[in-house]
C-alpha cells in the first residue's frame, strides 16, 4: 500500500509530524505495511526547484494508493513563475472529485451534532478547473471582472451518488443544497441530477435547501442535517462554517476521492498566523488520514484498514474528550506536539 506525504506550507509540516506519529504507530501496532515515502511541494519546492508542484512528481501521483496532503498557501504564491496550485491540480488532473468533510462536535459537547458535506470539486464556480485551456476568471476590461461557472450532469450526478452511498452507511437522509430560485439553469441542472439519482436509493430520504437558509440553519439547528450535497463553492464555505460550529477549523478532517485513487487534506489552509509556533491542532490532519484509511479499505478491499481507521478515530475522541488534552482552539493546554503524542499513545493502548 504506497502512500505519499506531502507537508505543504505553514502549518503543514507541524501538523503533519503529528498525523505520521499517529500513523507509524497505528502501522506498527497493527502491521498494515504502508509503504510511505515524503516529498515536498508549495513554497519549499519552490524554493529548490522552481516550482510549488515538479513534473517528475506528478507522474509518479496516479500510481500512489493514497496521498497525504497538507494545506498549501496558494494565496501567496507567485501567479506565473512556478506558483501551481497543488491542491486544483491533484483535484482536476487525477479526478478526485468527491470532498467528503465531516463536521462532528468531540465528546461531551453540550449540543452535539454530527453531519457529512458532500461536496464537488472539479468544476462549478471554480474557474481554474472549468476550462480545457485558460482560465474562466477574466477580466472583460480593467474595471470589468466575469467569472463564469461550469456545471455538468455528469459531474453533479456522480456527486450525487456518492453522497446516497454515504447516507445509507448513516442516518438515510440527504439534504442538496443550492440556489436555484437564482441560478435556474446552473443549480437547477444540480438539482434535478441529485433528485435523478435519489431515485436509485429509495430508502433514503431527500430534501433541499437554499445556499442562504442553509448558513442559518447550521447555525440554528445542525443535528438536523446527516449527509449534506452541494457544489464546490457552496461546499467550501459551509464546511468551514460547520467545522466551526462543531467546535474549530481544526477538527476539520477531509479526503478529496476519485473512483481509484483518494488524497488526505484538512479542510483548512495554511493558517500563516499560527505557523510555526507549535499551536495549530493537528486534530484535522488526523482524522483526514483516518478517512483516507477507511477509504482504502473500502476500495482495496482491505478490512484491517477499515478496522485501523476506526481506531484512529476512537483514538482521537479519546484525547479530545478530555478538556486538559486539547490544543487552544479548543480551549485545552496543549500545543501540536504534545497532541500529537497523546493520540499516539492512545492508539499504542488501543
Ligand atoms: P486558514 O484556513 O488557513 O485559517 C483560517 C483561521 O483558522 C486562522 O485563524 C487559522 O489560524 C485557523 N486555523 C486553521 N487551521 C487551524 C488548525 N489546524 N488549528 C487551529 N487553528 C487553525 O485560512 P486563510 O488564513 O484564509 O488561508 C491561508 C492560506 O491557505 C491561503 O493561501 C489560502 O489560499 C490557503 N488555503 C488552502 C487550503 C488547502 O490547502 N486545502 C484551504 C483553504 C485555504
């Protein structure tokens, strides 16, 4: 099984010290025989090769069972000279189309909630990855900006699916979420293929809301919702608005799966802010390679994985449960470090 590790920027090379602890010892401790190897990508890439993403490493990306990403500062990079967006790239060029980001509130909180956001990731507002060639983010004149969105069945039903196929390992119920009173062709097209494809999966219950609505009531009442499908834009806001509402950007785990190949990647950036100082929670990073594990077993037909996964997972709620375990996002006294050895141990006891 050959994973690859990417740090990326910012806080990436912390975090990620702290998810390849958890991993090594979850390898070794149950002998799954990952094969991981590390490379760089972002601003140390472009510091040594002229380039946040070489091409010699992209070739070797599609034959990768699994890849571990870190948040990349893609604001700050140069837009020509070398500046790839790693994270665009990996999502257009290898397919991996299905962001699937769980927003899940720790142990003991006092209103849990536990949802999914299903989110597209290789067209919609998005326009680096909508065009064969070019950009789809142009300026018409100086003063005048036009930024256009590509919408696919194609794409919107195969989200679709994977969103039912979650739902029916979960509580059967999927709620899409768009703005088609506005974009009556371009979230009414979404529209119809999720409600298209729900037919396949009658036990599941479908409903829809406005994009708008959609904020508050995340806010309002979160434990209404279990799987959640929407588009990429729509996705990438309220997944950070949900994460934290469940408590902090930094238990925001995801993975970014295509159908052969998936990547590990926290919902959030490189948050420069914090970088540096020990105090980014790796939680997110944590649970992004748990998910990447649980992928892996489904798709290479890899139960131990599966089983590791859920230790990992249960590893994690058991440092997070305790409120003197938890780095200052949470409110707790720990930094990444000492987090990160604390779910390693907890793994090492499971
Ligand atoms: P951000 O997500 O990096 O940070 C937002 C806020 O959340 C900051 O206050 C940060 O300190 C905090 N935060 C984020 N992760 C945290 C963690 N693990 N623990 C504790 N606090 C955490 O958003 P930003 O500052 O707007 O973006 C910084 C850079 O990251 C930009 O270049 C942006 O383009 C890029 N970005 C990358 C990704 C990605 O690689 N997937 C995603 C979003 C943004």
């Amino acid at each position: 099984m050959h994973i690859l590790v990417l740090p990326g920027d910012g806080i990436g090379p912390e975090i990620m010290s702290a998810a390849m602890q958890v991993l090594s010892a979850l390898d070794t401790r149950r002998d799954l025989g990952l094969s991981i190897t590390h490379d760089i990508v972002g601003f140390d890439s472009l510091a040594k090769y002229a380039t946040t993403l070489r091409p010699d490493l992209i070739e070797r990306l599609p034959s990768q069972d699994g890849i571990i990403l870190g948040p990349v500062d893609t604001a700050a990079y140069p837009e020509h000279e070398g500046g790839i967006n790693v994270s665009a790239y990996l999502r257009s060029r290898l397919d991996l189309y299905a962001n699937i980001r769980p927003a899940r509130t720790p142990p003991g909180a006092a209103r849990p909630f536990d949802l999914v956001i299903v989110r597209e990731l290789t067209e919609g507002f998005y326009a680096d990855r909508n065009m064969a060639e070019g950009n789809a983010d142009l300026m018409a004149t100086p003063d005048v900006a036009i930024s256009l969105r590509k919408v696919t069945r194609h794409a919107c039903e195969r989200i679709a699916r994977r969103a039912f196929e979650l739902a029916m390992t979960r509580d059967r119920r999927v709620t899409a979420v768009h703005k088609a009173n506005v974009f009556k062709r371009g979230d009414g097209l979404f529209l119809d293929a999720v409600r298209t494809v729900a037919r396949e999966f009658p036990e599941v219950t479908l409903d829809d809301v406005l994009v708008d609505a959609m904020a508050a009531w995340l806010v309002r009442a979160p434990e209404r919702f279990d799987v959640i499908v929407t588009g990429n834009l729509y996705g990438d806001i309220l997944s950070d608005l949900a994460s934290e509402l469940s408590g902090s950007l930094g238990l925001a785990g995801s993975i970014m799966a295509g159908d052969s190949l998936c990547a590990a990647q926290a919902q959030h950036g490189s948050a420069p802010d914090i970088a540096g100082q020990d105090k980014a929670n790796p939680a997110s990073m944590i649970l992004s390679v748990a998910l990447l594990l649980e992928w892996l077993g489904a798709h290479r037909a890899r139960p131990d994985l599966t089983t590791a996964a859920r230790a990992m997972t249960t590893a994690l709620d058991h440092v997070l449960a305790n409120p003197d375990t938890r780095t200052a996002d949470l409110g707790g006294p720990l930094g990444t470090t000492a987090f990160g050895e604390a779910v390693t141990l907890a793994v090492l006891a499971g």
